[in-house]
C-alpha cells in the first residue's frame, strides 16, 4: 500500500466511507516515487503531485471566485481545472473530442497502462463533484474565451510527421491510429522512432489475448516466476520460457543512442526485456530514404537496406499544440500553458499534471 498512499493518503478514509469513486488511484508507473528515490529526488506521485511537498501545494479557498476556462481535458487540464475548482473558482473545461483524458486513452491501451483509465475517471468525478462545467465536443476558440478571467491552455500535442518521401504510402499508419485499432497492423512492422511511444507500440502489437499480465497464473508462467519459490530468487530454475513473437517488428531511429535510453528508471527494464524476447531488432543512426510497397528504405553508416514491412508505423515524437496563446495573449488575456502544450515531452503526464496544479493556484 506504499505507493497507493502517495497517490491519496485518504485512500483509507475514503474506503471506508464507500467513496471508493472519490479515491486517486496509483497507476503504478514508479516515475515520481520509486524513479525519484533512485535519482536522489524526495518521492513523490505522478497523480498527486501533492505527496510529499504539501506545504507547496496548500489548498486556500478563494474569497474572490474568478471565472476561469481549461482548455483541452488531457491529464494537464484535469489538473488545472480540478485545482481551479477546488480553491473555489468557477471553472469551465472545454476538451474538444467526445471524451476527456487526451493521450491518457491512447495509454491505457498499452500492456501494463491499464490503470491510466483510473486517473481519468478520478479526475472526471472530482470535477462533477465540485461542480464544474464540463463541456465535451467544444473546441474552445479565443471568441469563446472572451468572458474568462483566466485561460489554462492545456491543448497538449500534435504527433510529428517525419518528411520522408513516401510518408503518405498506404503503409504508413500513426501511432494514435493503431492504438484506437482503426488501423490493424500488418505481421512485419517497422516503427519509425525509438522513444518511449515507439516501445509502447511495439508491446501494445506483441501482446495476444493472453492476457498474462492481468491473470496471475498467465503472468508467472511468462516471467518464469517459481510461485511456490522452491528455487533461488523465486524464478523458475529452467529460465525465461521461449516466447512466439505475434508480429516480426523493427524499431528504427535517427539518433545514435541506445534505444529505451528515456524510459523509467525502475520500468524501463520490462519493455525492453518484453521486446528482447520477442525478438524486435532496434536500428539506431538511420537516414531514412523513401517508402514503397516493399517497405522502408533506409541507410546505415552510408549502407543502403530495405527493411520489408507490411505496415510502418509513425511515432516520430510530438509537436506542441497551442493555436490559443498568440490570440489570448494579443487580447491582454490572464493565461498559462501547461503540460504538451508547453513543452512536447512524450511520456510526460507527471509534469503536465504538476504544471496544471500550480497553474490553478497560480490564479
Ligand atoms: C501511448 C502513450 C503512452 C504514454 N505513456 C505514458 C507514461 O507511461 N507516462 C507518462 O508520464 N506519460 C505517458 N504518455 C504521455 C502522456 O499521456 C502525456 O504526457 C499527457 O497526456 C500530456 O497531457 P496534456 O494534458 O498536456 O495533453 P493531452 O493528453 O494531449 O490532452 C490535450 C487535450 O486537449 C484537447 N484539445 C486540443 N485542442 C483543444 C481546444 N482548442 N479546445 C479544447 N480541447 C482541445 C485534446 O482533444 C486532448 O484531449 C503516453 C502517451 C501515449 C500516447
Ligand atoms: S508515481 Fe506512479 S507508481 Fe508512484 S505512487 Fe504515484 S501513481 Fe503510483
């Protein structure tokens, strides 16, 4: 229960009362606790940013509510707005799709990020609770936000589109598509980008419908864990049992660093075991060449190659997306930008739920 308790340390509490709804779920993605502690970092929560350093984020009731907008109902707008409604401001989200959440839905996809929906959920109660607007389908546009005090543009990213001649090939599918399963992927796949979204993608195709991270048995048998711990450090004595990759994938980067370089600390080993075993082959310094209907057409240290593919997937990295700040700000609006609007940072809710935190008391 360590890490339950710095996600609500009235997680107790609240179970008892049978508001089990009102509870902040941890996700269990050890980036602000268990990473922390081993970067020399005060432990803290990715969803409460609040555990740990409560002198900072002391909550004072407004006696001067404003009227404040959220634009973009991601993880960072959740945050802001929750906060914003909390101190007592009159608050107003407007999230452009049909769903709040933003790349969080995208995420909870993956193997193992199941729990994402939590935070989700978490957050929507709250509002709901405090009373706050929610207004879902409603792309705020600066007209809009006219009549607010203040603006949290919390409008997140725009997925990257590498140029490469052939980017527009039948192939080629982005990252958001074959997460949302509008797109299915071929059984060769090149993944164009080797950061954190790019190992999420490549897990998120490995996995079958068995399901081994949910049902304890599945998961044993997969890890080689010896449950009776009969043998040394609980692992079965014959090692790891071979695995039959659903998919042959290559993940292909620019950059001459190693690949999984940004992932967690405490996590990362597990995505990079689960694509090991799976067999993915991870190509570092590529220039990329063209696209065609035989597959990507690459160089490596001045070498031409092919790698064949039935699908190409694009996880390039992300763009800030924030068409509001120009407007606002020549209208003399009260703003801030928080989060993927601010700084594109992939896998990065811990500080786009901080910045909208501190945006809202900042108000
Ligand atoms: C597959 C995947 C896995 C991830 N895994 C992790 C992880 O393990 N750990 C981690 O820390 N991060 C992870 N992330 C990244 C994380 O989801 C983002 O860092 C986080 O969602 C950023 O939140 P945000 O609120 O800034 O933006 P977003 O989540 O992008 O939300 C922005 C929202 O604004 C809405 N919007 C846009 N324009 C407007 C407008 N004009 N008006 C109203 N609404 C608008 C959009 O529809 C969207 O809902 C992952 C992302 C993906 C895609
Ligand atoms: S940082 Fe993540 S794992 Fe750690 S307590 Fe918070 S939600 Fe749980």
């Amino acid at each position: 229960m360590a890490r339950p308790f710095l996600a609500d340390e009235a997680f107790a509490a609240k179970a008892r009362n049978g508001k089990s709804e009102e509870i902040n779920i941890c996700i269990a993605c050890n980036q602000a606790c268990l990473d922390h502690i081993f970067t020399g970092e005060f432990a803290s929560c990715l969803v409460n940013p609040r555990a740990g350093r409560e002198d900072e984020f002391t909550v004072k009731v407004t006696r001067s509510a404003k009227k404040v907008a959220v634009a973009g109902g991601g993880v960072g707008g959740l945050a802001a707005a929750e906060m914003a409604a909390r101190i007592g401001h009159n608050v107003v989200l407007f999230e452009a799709s049909d769903r709040l959440g933003g790349q969080f839905n995208l995420a909870q996809h993956v193997p193992g990020k199941a729990e994402f929906a939590e935070t989700i959920a978490y957050f929507e109660n709250a509002l709901i609770r405090q009373g706050a607007e929610i207004r879902l389908q409603s792309p705020a546009t600066s007209a809009e936000l006219d009549s607010f005090d203040h603006v949290v543009v919390a409008t997140g990213v725009t997925a990257r589109q590498p140029v490469i001649d052939g980017i527009d090939h039948p192939k080629v599918a982005f990252y958001a598509e074959i997460l949302r399963r509008q797109r299915v992927a071929g059984e060769t796949v090149a993944i164009i980008g080797g950061g954190g979204i790019g190992f999420d993608v490549a897990a998120f195709l490995l996995d079958g419908d068995d399901h081994h991270h949910q049902d304890p048995e599945a998961f044993a048998a997969y890890w080689g864990i010896d449950m009776a711990v009969n043998s040394d450090g609980g692992l079965q004595a014959a090692g790891l049992p071979a695995v039959m990759p659903r998919r042959q994938i290559t993940m292909l980067q620019r950059k001459q660093d190693r690949f999984g370089r940004t992932l967690g600390l405490t996590t990362g080993w597990v995505h990079k075991a689960i694509l090991q075993r799976n067999n993915v082959q991870q190509i570092a310094a590529v220039d990329y060449r063209h696209i065609d209907d035989d597959g990507i057409h690459i160089t490596v240290a001045g070498a031409p190659r092919l790698i064949a593919a039935d699908t190409i997937i694009v996880c390039a990295g992300q763009e800030p997306e924030d068409q509001l700040s120009a407007a606002l700000k020549s209208a003399g609006k009260a703003y801030s930008v928080v989060g993927g609007a601010r700084l594109a940072g992939e896998l990065d809710a811990k500080r786009a739920i901080e910045e909208g935190s501190r945006a809202a008391m900042a108000i």
